[in-house]
C-alpha cells in the first residue's frame, strides 16, 4: 500500500513539474530571456539579463500588464499570451548618459526585438543589446609624465566640451557628426605646447576611439606623432606641436 502511494505521489510531482515548465498557465506562452551588453558574455548560468539593462514588454503598441522592469529585477522567465511581443532593453540612462561622470557621458544601450509567442510553447530570445554611443580615450606615450609637468586633452562634440586624462573616457552621440580633440602640455622647463583642435568626423556606434599619442623621432621638429585608432582599424595623423 505504502509503494502504491509513493509510485502516485511520484507521478503527480512529476506531472506538476511538466506542467510548471511547459505552461504555467492554460493557453499560455513562456519566454526565457538571454539579454546581454554587446560584447559582455553572461556570467551567470542562472540569470541570463544582465544587471544594467531594464526591460519593457510592449503588445500593440502598450506596455503589456505593466511589464515594466528596472535594471537588476528582470525575471528570466516571462509567461505571455499567444500573441505578437515587442521586447525593448535598455539602459536607464536614455536621458542622462550625457550628463554622467561630470559631463564626460557613459554608455548607453538600446534595443527593440518582436517575438511571436505560441500556446503552450517556450521560446528563448537571446540578444546581445548594442551602445548606441561611441567612447574616446586617450593613451600618452611611456615617461610622458617625466617630461611634462601638467597637460590638458579635451573633446568636443554636438556642443559638448570636455576634458578626460589617460585611462577616462568620453562618450558622444553618433548623430552629433563626430568630434574634435586638442593636446596642450606644459613641460617641466614651463614650456607650454599645444595645437589647433583637429577633427575626427568617421565615428561609429558601439565603437571605443583611442587617440594614443608617440614621441616624434625626428628630433629637430620638437614635434608629437598623434595617431587615432579605434578597435577595427587605424587612421594614422601627424602633427608637430
């Protein structure tokens, strides 16, 4: 009698267990979420939305059910009508990334995916979420410091001006047409070298544009080899400061 009720208990567990996974609720769909950053792998194998990006689902038109969820309480799984879904994920910042970090930005991501959701069927959507924003950083060459006692890089685009030191970073809209960047150093005699601001206008989204700096090896121009790169290819320009 007692093996009789275990074997049934056993297979009602084992029921429910099918049932919660395949449809938890009558006519319903479930959606497994795999949402990451461009380029950052998920560290977990548990969560699969990362933590930074707030995620919206939208059915004609309108946020469904208010499924409206900040960054850091994404559920992995969301169980939907039958039906067409518009998933949107995104960073918080849409509004305010060009204000963070004292006026040198942050990244900003965004993206907007339809799914159709079927009855009574799991669907998995993985999508690595795009920046919609570019970066610029600067690297100087080795000693740099030993030779020059203070230096002040800036960036302008769109109406923006800022200033980063090495290992910062500015962000900058795309649409904004590009930017414009300018060295100016003082040396440790007090010698103060700079230049006219000079243009980069090819930038792209998503990208991170480094203008790394070398000592010029014609020593009789007292010049700066300046040359910009970005993680694709590299445009090379020189000027003598």
């Amino acid at each position: 009698m007692n093996r009789l009720i275990y074997i049934l208990l056993s297979i009602l567990l084992l029921t429910a267990c099918q049932q919660d996974q395949l449809s938890p609720s009558v006519g319903g769909a479930v959606l497994e979420l795999d949402l990451q950053r461009f380029g950052r792998p998920s560290m977990s194998v548990t969560r699969a939305v990362d933590e930074v990006l707030a995620v919206d689902v939208i059915k004609d038109g309108a946020l469904y059910n208010d499924m409206h969820y900040a960054p850091g309480t994404v559920p992995q799984k969301l169980v939907l009508e039958p039906g067409t879904f518009t998933i949107r994920a995104y960073s918080d910042n849409q509004e305010t990334w060009k204000t963070e970090n004292d006026g040198k930005g942050a990244a900003c991501y965004y993206t907007e995916t339809t799914v159709e959701m079927e009855e009574d069927m799991i669907i998995r959507l993985a999508v690595e979420v795009p920046m919609t924003n570019y970066a610029v950083g600067l690297q100087l060459p080795e000693y740099f410091n030993n030779l020059f006692r203070s230096y002040t890089f800036t960036l302008k685009s769109g109406g923006r001006t800022t200033a980063i030191k090495e290992g910062e970073r500015a962000y900058f809209d795309v649409a904004d047409g590009g930017f414009t960047y300018a060295l100016r150093a003082t040396n440790t005699d007090g010698n103060t070298h700079s230049h006219s601001a000079i243009e980069f206008p090819d930038v792209e989204a998503g990208k991170l544009f480094t203008l790394r700096y070398s000592y010029d090896s014609d020593a009789t121009t007292g010049g700066v080899d300046i040359e910009i790169t970005d993680d694709m290819e590299t445009d090379d320009t020189n000027v003598n400061l």
